[in-house]
C-alpha cells in the first residue's frame, strides 16, 4: 500500500498538471480512487496531452431551452475560442414562447418551473433574471358532472380532505416522489464533478439502479399502486394532473408521472418576462451565432483523416452548408419532427420510431361560464384552474386563468364575473360550440398546435442513444425518459460534458458505476 500511495503522489501531480492544460475542474481525489486515478493519468499522458486542440466549430441544431442551454455548457467546457452556430428556423425559445392578448403578453407555451429544477434556477441567477411575482389561485377537479376535489384556502382543511377522500395514499404518493425526486437530484452533483453518461439509460441508472430504469418502462398507474397508492385516488386525482400537464392517459411511464405530480405539489415559477428570455439570455452569454436556417441534412466529410460534419442548411435567402467539428442536434428527431435526414453514415444514422402527442392550448379572453362547473353565481366561483378527469366525454384537460408574463406588484386576477384570460388545454382545437359551453361570452381566441411531449405509447420502450456518431450528438431522445424544460437542460449539461470528456478521451468521467458511493469518497 505504501508503495501504491507514493505512486499515487507521484500521478497525482502529473494529474493536476494534465487537467490544467483543459482548464478543467477537478475536485480533490483519494487513495481509494487510486485505480481509475492511474486509468486516468496513463490517459491525459498519452492522449489528450496539451497537443489535442478542442474543436474550432460547433453546430447547435435547434434553439430551444436544450439548443441553448448546449450552446453555453459547450462554451463552459471548451472555452470561448469554440465557435459555435446555433440554427433555428423559428423564433428562439422553441416550446417557450409568448402570445399577446389585450397589450399583454402570456406564455403560451411552457409555463411552469419547479422549485427545485437547479440549472433552471442557476440560469435566471446567471443572467439576472428574476422569478415571477407568485399569484394566488385554487384548483379543483371536475369529472364532467362536479368538482370531484376543491382546493380551499386552508392547507390543513386541504390535508384533510385529501385525507378523508383518499386516506393513507397520499401520503404514500408524497413519500414516493419525494424520494425520486432526492435520488433524480444526485444528478447535480455528478454533473458538478464532470461525469456525464453515454446514454440515458445510463444516467437514469446511476441515479436510482435498475428501479429508475424500470419507471421508464413501467406505467405511472402500475408504480403507484405498487407503493400502495389506491385506485380511486390514482383514477380521480392522480390521472387529472397527467393529463392537465402531459395529456395523455396512466399508461405514461412512471418516471414521467412523477415530474407531472412533483408539479402538482406546488412551489412552481416561472420567469418574469416569459421563460423564453432565458434561451435569450443564454445565446447571448455564449456569444453564439444564431442563425436564421432550418438544417435539412448531414454528411459526413472527410479531409486529411479527420472526420467532419457537413450540415446542409435553407432559409429564406436560399440553400447552404457549413463544415464542423461537432455537431448537437437538439431538436426531437422522430419521423417528421425535425426533417434532417443523414448521409454517409455507417451504420445508417436515421430518425427514430415512434411520434409526439399533440395539444392545443386556447388562449381565450372572455367570461367563464361558472354554471358549467356548477355556479350558477358567476361571483361565487373560487376557482382559478380546473383540471379534468380521464373522461372521455370531456373536451378539454385544463382550464387555467393565466397571468401574464410580468406581473407588478398591484397585480391582481380578475374577478371571477369579469372578463379574463384563460388557457385552455385540448387534445382538439375547440369547436365553436365547446367555447359557447366554457365561456359566457369572448372577445378573442388564440390557438396553438403544439408537438408538446412524445406520444409515450407510440414507441418501442427504448429511449434513443445519444451518440448518433464520434461528434454528433442527440440531446432531445431524453424527453422518453421525461419531457420539461429541466429534462431538456440536464441532458444538454450531460451533452456538454460527453463530448467533452469524448473529446479530451477522459473515459474515467463516463459512465462511471457507483458515482454516489465515490464522489462521497472524495468529499
Ligand atoms: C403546451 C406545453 C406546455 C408545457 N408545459 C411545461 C411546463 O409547464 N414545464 C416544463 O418544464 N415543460 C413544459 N413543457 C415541455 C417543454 O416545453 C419542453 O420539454 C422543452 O421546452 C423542450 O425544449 P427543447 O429545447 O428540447 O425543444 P424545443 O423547444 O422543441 O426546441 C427545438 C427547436 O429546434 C428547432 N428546429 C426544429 N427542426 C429544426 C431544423 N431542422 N433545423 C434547425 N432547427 C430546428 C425548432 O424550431 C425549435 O425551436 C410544455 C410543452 C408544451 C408544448
Ligand atoms: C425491473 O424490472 C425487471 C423486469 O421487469 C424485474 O425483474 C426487476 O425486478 C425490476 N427491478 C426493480 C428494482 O424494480
Ligand atoms: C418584464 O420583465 C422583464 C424581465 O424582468 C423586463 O425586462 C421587462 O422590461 C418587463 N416588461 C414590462 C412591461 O414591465
Ligand atoms: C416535416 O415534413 C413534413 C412533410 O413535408 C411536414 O408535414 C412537417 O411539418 C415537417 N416538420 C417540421 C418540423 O417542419
Ligand atoms: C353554460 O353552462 C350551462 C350548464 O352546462 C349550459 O346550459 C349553458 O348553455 C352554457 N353556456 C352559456 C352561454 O351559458
């Protein structure tokens, strides 16, 4: 052992000195990480050893929260001299966007943050951005005849009847996701220490062991009452909030259930000024260059024995192309989701199986028709969001009185009686009948047809890879696992880090077992 330690002494400045010359963190290592150590040195020696340049060019294909939040984990890692181009045909932001109503601005799109969603929460800190002021509202359930669950002003009132309505499985539930959630969280520390995962399987993995692998596989409904958790409670209560945030049925994986119930527990945000002002803010930190192109293609090109990527590109002004050294493709790459089709590759590159689902969010200024819900009285109705039952007769899964994107501090919702602005949240664009049903009257309807999630019944129960190729990377298959704007922002910090750590060949950063058990070592 003795001998071991004084090696290790020896490494360990060798170590230090390698990473140096990346620029790279490293937190302090002991002697019972001795054997990857040596893996390690014996690699920074002969491999990425100050002769190995980073990439000169990156393309980002896609500039949504995941193009974005690449766009600035890239720079992070490679450092500023990496150009990177950034493509989006669309406005920047993708599935965070904004619409106008009455010289106000809501988010139409994405809405909502949760409390403990760490990179969203470093990205407004980063670019000094601020939480939206929170607004008061009350939830209920309604099955399509009556509120089946109302939310009161009372927290132990609410207790209580969730309670008295469903006993002990709520607490279950709660017990439940609170210790995925811990687990999920490990992610941060794992990414703060460098490690990153070739595949989503494998991070799902060293998160929480072959469980979190098989809540990618298995149904909410059939985790749930697993745990305990009845059937009442999972078909009255637990199905509205699925289908309220992901609208589709219990049969979504367990892993995605639990980021949609997390939600519904409360401490939410959203970004004052839209959520989009953080892809924004992003782009702009990293300098990168957008550029207004849809991506159509990419091939491989070879010169000198080095491998590039030669991306085909259209836009109004007309056809192009652009050689890299890496590319990220950050954008959902199933059949017609994106269009880009590959060329050269070896095996085949292709899009994956499987579709997305599709919900329409109504953004309608008018005046509730409180008798639907069953108040007569429209002053008497409490309610600033009604979530729906799995019925099949009901046309909507949400009804929801918005705020708008900035909100000041004499801010206040509406009375009930007045006209508002509520989104609604469809599997159908609405008829002219369905609104005549929701609201009394209206002043205007603004419609959206959103690919919002995978459609996670569509595909074969595999998430797709990540590395489609040496240096091209897939950041979006991770919304198989889950789809929200956290999901999008780990897979694009893991991105960052697996072509990095590929890049400089630091193999002992990738997929390493038993990352909690080490990294506590260390500490
Ligand atoms: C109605 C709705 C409500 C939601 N609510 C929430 C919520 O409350 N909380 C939450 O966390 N998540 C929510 N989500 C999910 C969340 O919006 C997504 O998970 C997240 O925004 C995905 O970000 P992304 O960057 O990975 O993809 P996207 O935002 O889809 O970005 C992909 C970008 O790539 C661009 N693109 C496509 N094809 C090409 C091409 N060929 N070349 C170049 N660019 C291309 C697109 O224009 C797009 O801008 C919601 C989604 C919807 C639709
Ligand atoms: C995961 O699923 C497999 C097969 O369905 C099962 O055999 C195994 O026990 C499950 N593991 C855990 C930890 O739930
Ligand atoms: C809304 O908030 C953003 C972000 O804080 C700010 O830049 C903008 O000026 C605000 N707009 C209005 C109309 O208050
Ligand atoms: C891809 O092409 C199909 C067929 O032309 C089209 O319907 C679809 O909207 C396109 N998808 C995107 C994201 O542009
Ligand atoms: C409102 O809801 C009631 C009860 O469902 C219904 O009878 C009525 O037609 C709806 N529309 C209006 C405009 O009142």
């Amino acid at each position: 052992m003795e001998f071991a330690v004084s090696h290790l002494q020896t490494y360990r400045g060798k170590y230090w000195g390698c990473s140096d010359t990346h620029g790279h963190e490293r937190s302090r290592l002991d002697q019972l990480n001795f054997l990857p150590l040596l893996l390690l040195c014996t690699m920074c020696v002969t491999g990425a050893q100050g002769d190995a340049a980073p990439p000169e060019r990156i393309a980002v294909v896609g500039a949504g929260i995941g193009g974005s939040a690449v766009a600035h984990f890239l720079q992070q890692q490679f450092g500023t001299q990496v150009q990177i181009d950034v493509y989006e045909p669309g406005s920047i932001g993708g599935r965070l966007a904004t619409l106008t109503v009455n010289n106000q601005h809501y988010e139409s799109g994405s809405a909502s943050i949760h409390s403990l969603n760490l990179h969203m929460q470093d990205f407004v800190k980063l670019l000094g951005l601020k939480h939206r002021r929170e607004v008061a509202g009350k939830t209920a359930i309604f099955n399509g005849e009556r509120l089946v669950l109302e939310e009161t002003d009372w927290y132990l009132l609410n207790l209580f009847r969730l309670w008295w309505h469903y006993g002990i499985s709520f607490l279950r539930l709660q017990m439940w996701v609170e210790e995925i959630m811990e687990k999920f969280m490990r992610i941060y520390k794992y990414q703060a220490h460098g490690h990153a995962f070739s595949s989503v399987e494998e991070l799902l993995h060293s998160l929480g062991g072959e469980r979190f692998i098989n809540m990618s596989h298995r149904s909410v409904a059939e985790s749930l009452l697993e745990v305990g958790v009845t059937q009442r409670f999972i078909d009255e209560v637990i199905a509205a909030v699925i289908r309220a945030s992901y609208g589709q049925p219990l049969t979504v994986p367990a892993f995605v259930g639990v980021m949609s119930l997390a939600g519904a527990q409360g401490n939410m945000w959203a970004v004052e000024g839209g959520n989009k002002l953080v892809c924004r803010g992003l782009l702009k930190l990293t300098k990168a260059s957008v550029i207004h192109a849809r991506v159509t293609g990419i091939a491989l090109h070879s010169t000198e024995g080095k491998t590039l990527y030669k991306l085909r590109h259209e836009s109004d002004s007309g056809h192009g192309s652009d050689i890299y050294d890496m590319v990220i493709i950050a954008t959902p790459l199933h059949q017609g989701g994106s269009n880009i089709s590959f060329e050269d590759f070896e095996p085949p590159a292709k899009e994956f199986p499987g579709t997305y689902h599709h919900m329409v969010t109504s953004v309608v200024h008018g005046y509730l028709n409180s008798s639907y819900f069953g108040f007569p009285e429209p002053k008497l109705f409490p309610f600033t969001s009604i979530l729906a039952t799995d019925n099949p007769d009901l046309f909507f899964n949400s009804v929801e009185n918005i705020c708008p994107i900035n909100v000041s501090v004499g801010f206040r919702r509406k009375q009930p009686q007045e006209a508002a602005v509520w989104k609604i949240l469809s599997q159908r664009p609405l008829d002219r009948q369905q609104l005549k049903t929701l609201f009394r009257s209206y002043y205007s309807v603004q419609v959206t047809d959103w690919a919002a999630y995978p459609h996670y019944g569509s595909a074969p129960k595999e998430v797709p890879p990540i590395i489609l190729h040496d240096n091209l990377y897939y950041l979006s298959g991770i919304e198989w696992a889950a789809s929200s704007m956290e999901m999008s922002a780990v897979a694009a910090k893991n991105v960052a880090l697996l072509a990095f750590n590929r890049w400089f060949q630091h193999q002992e950063k990738i997929d390493q077992k038993d990352l909690m058990h080490k990294l506590k070592m260390e500490l």
